[in-house]
C-alpha cells in the first residue's frame, strides 16, 4: 500500500527481467559487494539506459536494506555503490518526439478510418497523457464549465491487471478548457459510441478498447505503426513515434501559436515550468524571432 500499482507492476517487471535471473538463486547471506558492482556493470553494458540501470539497482538496493531490518544479513553489500551518471539530455533531444505540421496532416489523414482515429485526434488536441484519457469519463467532461476534470488515470493492481487510480502528483489533477476541436473530436465519438462500440454503461468511459473494456496503448500504437507503415507505402514516410508523441506535438503547436509556456505547464499537468521548457526548447528560438519581429517599441 505505500506505491501505486503502476510503480509495482515496473518493480515485478524489473525484478523478474534482470535482478533474478543474475542473483535470485544466491542466497542473500553470499551476495557480495563485488557481485553487485559486476551486476551493475552488466547492466550498463546491455544497452539499457542509464535511467533504467539505475531503477533495476534501486530494486536491489530495496531488497538488501529490508533483508537488513529482517535480521537475514548484517551489512548492506550495495551500501555505498553510486547510481550511474546520467547525461542531462534535454527531453526534446531523447525519447521526446513532436511531429512536424505535414507530418501531422498526413498522419491524421491516413488514421482517419482507423477504430481509434478519435482517441488518436483527442490526445493531439488535448495533450493528456494517454492513461489519462484511457481512464476518462463522460461525466469528467463538463460543458457547462466549459472544461475537462482530469482527477484519474489508468494505473495497475497487484496482479497486473488495469484499473483506475489517482495521478501520480497533485499537478496531474486540473481542468483542460474545452475549445471547437476539443468537442467536435468528442461528438463523434459520442456517435461512434452509439453505433458501434460494445461499451460496458457502468464504466461510463468516453474511449475504450474495441471489445469495450479500458483501452491499451499497445493496441494504440499498433494502430499508429500501420499508418505509418500504409503512408510508407504510398511514399510519404514518417519516423517512427508512439501516441506519446502526440502530446508532445500537442505542446510544440501550442508555443509555435503563441501560447504561454507558463500556461502550457497547468494544461500537461507539469510540476515544474523547467519540465515545460525543456521539452519546447526545440521550439522556442522559432517564436523567439517572430515575437521580437512583431515588438513595437516607442523611442
């Protein structure tokens, strides 16, 4: 009870995939300190990066301290071995990936007869994070404030099935103003709803899978693939992205428009403004000319 069910389910899955097979059958009395600085630096070799070597440590590190409270061993023989360093790559120039506005209308265009089409023109709209809205409900999208109330995301139990739980921060908890798009996207798939989609009534959710139960953004992202593969085809190739990309072109439209970095951080639910700038930073020295070309100054 003292994490969520999403950080659990990455901690099972860390422990499963990498400290087990190396050190699960040696008995925590005979790890020694020189074992673990091997381990580590297997994982640095292995291609992960540097940011999961060091949640797979912290794992570890986990297990020996409560081994220690449990009286199974007396010294810590991860106590003292340092995180590696991590490169402080902007978040624009790492996993971050926004699409270009050619790129965004051929992308749309192609998806525009797939299942999850609207899903898809939601996230681009909005810029939620996709538990977020695997996780809305009709009855968070209040017209008359003119807002979407985002207070929940899709998360994970125990035993690895989803469900829905809080966000991880209080940040994460805040209203999106509803525009034009916004509720267009959301009227078709209303209608969507009404015709063809097996929805359980009691979850009452405005996107879900195509049996009817909280949508995966596996299947998502398969979905986006062979769009991507189909335009390919046609001669109109995409780099590769994942929906997460969506929010992130969501936020380089929104500067390139003109809109408050400062504003911009409420709408994705940041915790910090550096976050916000950091990931439009490929973006701001475009605005920057413009808005001091459009400077009117009295002398």
């Amino acid at each position: 009870g003292s994490i969520k069910g999403n950080t659990f389910k990455w901690y099972a899955t860390y422990y499963k995939g990498h400290v087990s097979p190396c050190l699960g059958s040696v008995k925590l009395q005979k790890i020694e300190r020189r074992q673990v600085i091997a381990f580590q630096k297997d994982l640095s070799e292995g291609g992960l990066s540097i940011r999961t070597c060091n949640n797979i440590m912290k794992i570890l590190k986990i297990v020996l301290k409560d081994a220690i409270t449990d009286e199974i061993i007396m010294k810590n023989p991860a106590e003292g071995i340092k995180a590696l360093k991590e490169v402080n790559a902007k978040a624009a120039e790492t996993y971050h990936r926004a699409l270009t506005e050619q790129e965004q209308r051929d992308f749309m265009q192609e998806m525009a007869d797939e299942y999850y089409y609207e899903l898809v023109a939601f996230l681009l709209c909005t810029g939620m994070r996709f538990g977020e809205v695997a996780a809305l409900t009709w009855s968070d999208i209040d017209y008359k404030q003119n807002v979407i109330h985002i207070t929940k995301t899709v998360t994970f139990n125990e035993d690895n099935t989803k469900t829905t739980g809080t966000p991880k921060s209080e940040s994460g908890k805040r209203d999106i103003p509803l525009n034009d798009m916004i509720k267009g996207v959301l009227a078709r798939q209303r209608k969507k709803q009404s015709i063809v989609i097996p929805i359980d009534k009691a979850e009452n959710r405005v996107f879900v899978s195509v049996y009817g139960k909280i949508v995966d953004n596996g299947a998502v992202n398969r979905a986006i693939s062979a769009a991507l593969s189909r335009l390919e085809e046609q001669g109109k190739p995409i780099g590769h992205f994942t929906a997460h990309a969506l929010r992130d072109t969501f936020a380089t439209r929104y500067i390139e428009q003109g809109g408050s970095p400062r504003t911009l951080k409420t709408i994705l639910g940041h915790s910090s403004l550096m976050m916000t700038m950091d990931l439009c930073s490929h973006v701001l020295p475009n605005t920057k000319q413009k808005e001091m070309d459009s400077l009117k100054i009295v002398l």
